[in-house]
C-alpha cells in the first residue's frame, strides 16, 4: 500500500460500522443507502489496503490509523437518509443484546 493511499469518508463510515459489529445491512439502513452499496464501498476499501475480508479490513485500517475506533462524526459526514421501517437506525446503533424497550445510557447499570 502507498503512503498517500485514503480511505473515502463512505469506506471509513461503512468500516467503522463493521468495527462495531454492524452487519451490511445494518450498516446499509444507519446510512440510508442499500446493502449492496455498503459492500460496494466495503470492496472498495478492501482493494484500497490490500485485504480479503471485513475483519481484516478493520484491522489494517486502525493499524494504519485510516480510521479512528471513536469517529461516531463520520455517520454525520454524509447525508443520512430515513427510511421507514421496524428495524430504526436507534435500533441499529444500540449494541447486540441490548433490551429494546429502554433508553440508551452511557453506563452500566449494576445487577443487584
């Protein structure tokens, strides 16, 4: 890989949602586009640093600092479209497992 070899702000969108544990499609409906975009851009990104598979992908690029693990702003570099659907972008940014039914927090509550 060159040194002046970048990331497009949609390939860091889409790999940053992959660092979170964000399937494609997930990822497709937080960004408003469709899940063939989002591999699209996944592919492309691939290519870009020399790698066969997502998890690969994520790992070169925090390696090579291309993405920042704590960059929730590059969701806001692009225009996020809404889509109807059960399956909200809320929803789809809460971690797996999390209960559906109660607000996100930012801490743990302890189980007593």
């Amino acid at each position: 890989m060159s040194g002046g070899t970048l990331l497009s702000n949609r390939q860091q969108q889409c790999l940053w949602l992959a660092s979170k544990g964000k399937t494609s499609k997930e990822s497709a409906l937080i960004l408003g586009v469709s899940e063939r975009t989002v591999n699209f851009h996944l592919h492309h990104a691939f290519d870009k640093i020399n790698v066969r598979n997502k998890q690969a992908a994520v790992a070169r690029a925090l390696s090579l600092n291309l993405l920042d693990h704590n960059r929730l702003y590059l969701l806001n570099s692009h225009r996020i479209q809404k889509r109807p659907s059960s399956f909200t972008r809320e929803r789809a940014l809460r971690p797996k497992g999390s209960n559906l039914d109660q607000p996100i927090t930012n801490h743990q509550n302890p189980t007593q």
